[in-house]
C-alpha cells in the first residue's frame, strides 16, 4: 500500500492481519488530492477497501472515512481521495486496509 510516504508491504500468504499502529505515519494537508494504491495477488480478484478515521471516534463507518474502494482485481489497485476541508489539525488519525480474496 503506498500513500504519500507511506509504502506498506505485507507479505502474500503471511499474517491474516498486520498491526502497523504507530511504525507508519505521514502527513495528510486539508483539501489536497491524494493517490493511493494497494498491490494485491496475481491470480485471484481482491475486493479492496480503505478508511480514514477522521473523527477519532475509534470506528470507520461515517460518512467520508471510506477513501477507497476500487473494483475487484488483480495486481495494483489505485485511485486517488481528497482529504476534508477542515479536519482537526496536529491529531493523529488511523487508517485501515482490507483485502480480501
């Protein structure tokens, strides 16, 4: 997964889940378009999804926290998202990527 300066790799076949809380971060600015891509297998479609909890609430289920969401596929998936206008500046927000076969 890579995203700004962030460039995340989780070995295929390893952990069903990977903990990265706090050995990853960067620098998102207000209202600035941002890419984005996850890189999955080669032979089986991934459904991909990814959120931003922007509200600090501890989940990823309002509105605006799913930043990506392409279709199903092989091989990299990449887009781009634009950040909210005015989130809460200098607090640290957690980001959270699925893929599933």
């Amino acid at each position: 997964m890579t995203l700004n300066t962030i460039d995340q790799t989780t070995v295929y076949d390893g952990a069903v889940m990977n903990d990265y809380t706090c050995s990853d971060n960067t620098v998102l600015s207000a209202n600035t378009l941002y890419n984005i891509s996850v890189t999955v297998g080669a032979f089986n479609n991934q459904w991909v999804r990814v959120f931003i909890d922007y509200n600090g609430d501890g989940d990823f289920v309002d509105g605006g926290e799913q930043i990506f969401a392409p279709a199903n596929g092989l091989n990299v998936r990449s887009g781009s998202f634009t950040t909210p206008v005015a989130p809460t500046p200098d607090v640290l927000r957690r980001m959270r990527v699925i893929s599933i076969s």
